[in-house]
C-alpha cells in the first residue's frame, strides 16, 4: 500500500512561526490547482503500480479548496492510481474555515478526517504566533466538526511559548478530554532562521523561546497524555487504542508516497524527491516541460540511517532483525553495540531485537538517532 500527499500552497495569512512553503497571495490559486492534476497524471508510475489506502491534503491551508475542487482531485487519483480502497482522507484545516456551510459541503467529499491547527486555546499564544483564529473560534471548529458527522478528528498543539505556564499548558490538554478527541499532535515552539518570528526576536519585537520550558513541558504532556489514555505512539503523535494516524504512520514506517505540489516529498523506497518550492516556478516549468523536481537515489547507508531516524520515533523502534534481513547482520551488530551508552543511561531499551526510547531518551530522539547512523 502507498499513499499520496497534496500540498495546498496559500493560507490567508502568515503565522510568524511557520517555515513552510506557502502564499498569502491567491491570484495563482486556479492555475496551481490544473497544475496539481496535471502532475497526479504524470507521476502515476512513480508507486510502482501500489495501491493507495490513504490521501493527505496538507498546507499551507487546504480548508481553502472548496468541496468541488477537492472532488475533483480525488476523481484524478481514482481515474489513474488504484484508489478504490481507500482507508484515510485527511483534509488539514484551520479553525475559522470550518463553519456549519463549509462542514455541510464537506459531507459530499471523500473526507473522512480532519487535522485542525489549534496550537492552543489560549489568545495570548495565538497573537504570539499571528494565528488567523482566536480561541473561541478553536473550541467552535471541534464542535461544529462533531455535530457536522466528523469524528475522527486530530488536533494540533504548540508548547513552549513565552507565557504559557505550565497550569495554562495542562488547560490546553484537558481540552483533549472534554472533546474526547481520538488523536492529537504536539510539537515545541520552535524559531527557525527565515520566519517572521525569528526575525522578530532578533530585532527584540518578541520574546525568544525557551528550551527549559520546552523540555518541562514535554515532560508534562507525555504524563498528562498517559493519564487520558493516549498512547505515545511516535514522538509527536499521540492516539487513543485504534485511532493512530494511518497516513502519518506510514512515513514512519517506510511506506511509499507521492507527494504533489509546490515543495512536496516523495519517497518509494529508493529514491527521494522533492518538488521546487515556488508556485509561480511550479506552474512555469510544468507548463514548459522543465522538471519540477530534484531527486536522490539513496544507496544502502542512507537507506539503512533513514530506517534509524523514522522507526526510532516510533513506540515499535528500530526492529534490528529487519535491518539485519534487508541490510545485512553488520549493520544490525553495529547499532546495537552503539545503542550500548544509551541503554546504560536509561534512555533506550531493547526488547525482542527493538531498540527503543524510554521517555527520557525521547528529550535527545534527534541527537541518539544522529550518532547510530552510518
């Protein structure tokens, strides 16, 4: 099974935090759009003939796309991919696009879940990070969703923001349970070089971020999570039994997608792809003939280093019999004698040939995944 990934590439504004590829200008919209059919049809060979079990529309802010643009995106998938069992369509979606007409609409999509961008129910934390929405409208977008028929729902939160203690922070999680959500994603505030934000602290316009807090407040949402009956299944993603992001847990596991639009990944296994991240660009050199496109073939080490990074953030780990049968035993042998110094500091565990992060090794996941690969 495979999936496909589409990138909306417009939001209404700019939240100063983001450094994704996106236009607050919608002038290109339509001809972005006739682009992403185009590029459906001319990447159906690049799955290798796979079926498709699950859709991603991700942003950017695809609530933007009206109920028939949508529609017609998935009638191009089913025309030329194998897309008749499909299990996941998740329609990103910020709090103020989802009112009672354009939920109503929804309902004569393929959609069945949605992946809204809260970040937090707190105004302070949503001015910090010039978030189109207030909280009012966070806790409306639930529930209208709720009484629209959509129950697979999944949030998104952002911890460590100057201002958020961390009674305010538990407030933002109990959410979880008056909502009785089945899923949510957490991520920490980070700045990165190039966003408004960043560009804000520097000029002292905004209070930087701080990793203190972050870390303590990590702490506190993996307890708070597991007292509600989360599962912890991958480093950001939490889900209660039977409710884990299927799209989602397909990158971590190594599962093939496409992905489509301006800035999009693709990866099959062997090779990786990334399209240019310029709207105008995109339509220009499909238009011309000119790829959109650059790719890497990625030869064994980056192979078995990519297996490293993305099982390792995964509640099932880094299976070092599968490393062993695919890749060979000396790649099995080496990271398990690397993973010793982390076993010792109770950051990992292994268990039945999987090496796994306990909860403190989850606070150093990037730098313990760096220092096994090859």
């Amino acid at each position: 099974m495979a999936g496909i990934y589409i990138h909306i590439p417009f939001c209404k504004q700019a939240c100063h935090y983001c450094n994704f590829h996106f236009s607050t200008s919608l002038k290109l919209k339509h001809e972005v759009i006739a682009v992403l059919h185009q590029e459906l049809m001319a990447s159906k060979d690049y799955l290798n003939g796979q079926a498709i079990d699950t859709i991603y529309l991700g942003g950017g802010t695809p609530s933007l796309l009206q109920a028939d643009e949508i529609k017609q995106l998935f009638e191009t998938i089913c025309t030329h991919y194998n897309a008749s069992n499909i299990i996941e369509f998740t329609l990103e979606a910020n709090p103020d696009d989802l009112n009672a007409n354009y939920l109503r609409s929804l309902k004569s999509t393929p959609i069945n879940r949605f992946s809204i961008g809260i970040q937090s129910f707190h105004d302070a934390d949503l001015r910090y990070m010039r978030r189109a929405h207030h909280a009012q409208q966070a806790d409306y977008a639930i529930k209208a969703a709720q009484d629209a028929g959509f129950t697979n729902l999944t949030i998104d939160l952002i911890y460590g923001t100057p201002g958020l203690t961390d009674e305010l922070w538990k407030q933002n999680l109990n959410k979880l349970k008056t909502y009785q959500l089945p899923h949510f994603s957490s991520y920490a505030l980070t700045v990165e070089e190039g966003t408004a934000l960043h560009h804000s602290i520097n000029k002292k316009n905004a209070l930087p971020a701080d990793p203190i807090q972050a870390a303590n407040q990590f702490e506190i949402l993996m307890e708070e999570a597991a007292a509600l009956g989360y599962e912890h299944y991958e480093i950001s993603n939490f889900a209660l039994p039977g409710h884990h992001a299927i799209h989602n847990t397909n990158y971590w596991l190594g599962v093939p997608y496409l992905g489509i639009g301006p800035s999009a990944h693709s990866f099959n296994g062997s090779s990786r792809r990334w399209n240019i991240a310029n709207n105008a660009l995109y339509i220009k050199n499909f238009n011309s003939g000119i790829s959109i496109y650059e790719e890497e073939l990625l030869n064994e080490q980056q192979q078995v280093n990519e297996y490293i990074m993305t099982s390792l953030r995964t509640q099932w780990g880094c299976n070092l019999n599968h490393i062993a049968s695919k890749f060979g035993s000396h790649y099995a042998t080496t990271i398990q004698k690397h993973s010793e110094k982390y076993i010792s500091k109770a950051w990992m565990l292994e268990s039945n040939h999987h090496l796994m992060l306990t909860n403190a090794g989850k606070l150093f996941a990037d730098k313990i995944a760096s220092e096994l690969f090859f």
